[in-house]
C-alpha cells in the first residue's frame, strides 16, 4: 500500500489535480495498482528551506518496499512536483520508508 504525503509551503490552486497526477505516477513508478495507492497533500506557509521561504516541497513515501530504481523514482517524483507546482527539483526533498508488513494495517488486519 503506496502512500505519498507532500507538504509544500506554495498554495495548490487545483488539489484534485495535484491529487491525482500523484497517484498515477506513483503506480506507475512501482509498479503498484493504483488501487492500492493513497496521495495526501498539506499545505504549510511556515517552512523554509536553506534559509528561504522561496516554494518548497517535502514528500514523505511509505510503502511494503521501495522501487528498485529509487533514483528513477526520484526523478519521477520531482518531475511531478516541478510539472504540477512548478517547484524545481533543488528545491525539493524526498523521504522514502520501507514498512514492515506486520506494522502496517488494512482492512481490519495487517499484511
């Protein structure tokens, strides 16, 4: 279960978009059905980042595994960030966390 949490301190003017463009490429990007996939999106004004409050974007992913390619994936998620926010990749960081099966809860069970 791919779950994508980006906090930027640039307001989004069309959510749903940003929402949605993040889930296809994260399934695409891991070869995850979509289905499975959750984006969420905060909007923070009080960040800053190498001591400037020019726009900024941290991404936080979790998953059961990380792609392969991380660095690909990388490249995928900056370009979706840059594309949709017009953020540029310097100015963007990207936490990626390999879940245990066991501490990670669905559908009343874990996996």
């Amino acid at each position: 279960m791919p779950y994508l949490n980006i906090v930027t301190n640039k307001a989004v003017d069309d959510e749903s978009s940003l929402l949605k463009a993040a889930s296809r490429v994260v399934s695409q990007a891991t070869g995850k059905q979509e289905t499975y996939v959750m984006i969420s999106a905060d909007h923070n004004p009080h960040m800053i980042m190498g001591g400037s409050d020019a726009p900024l974007a941290l991404l936080d992913y979790r998953a059961l595994g990380l792609p392969a390619e991380r660095s690909a994936f990388s490249d995928a998620l900056c370009q979706l960030i840059t594309d949709q926010l017009s953020i540029p990749g310097e100015r963007i960081y990207i936490s990626m966390t390999d879940s245990e099966r066991q501490n990670w809860g669905w559908n009343h069970q874990t996996f």
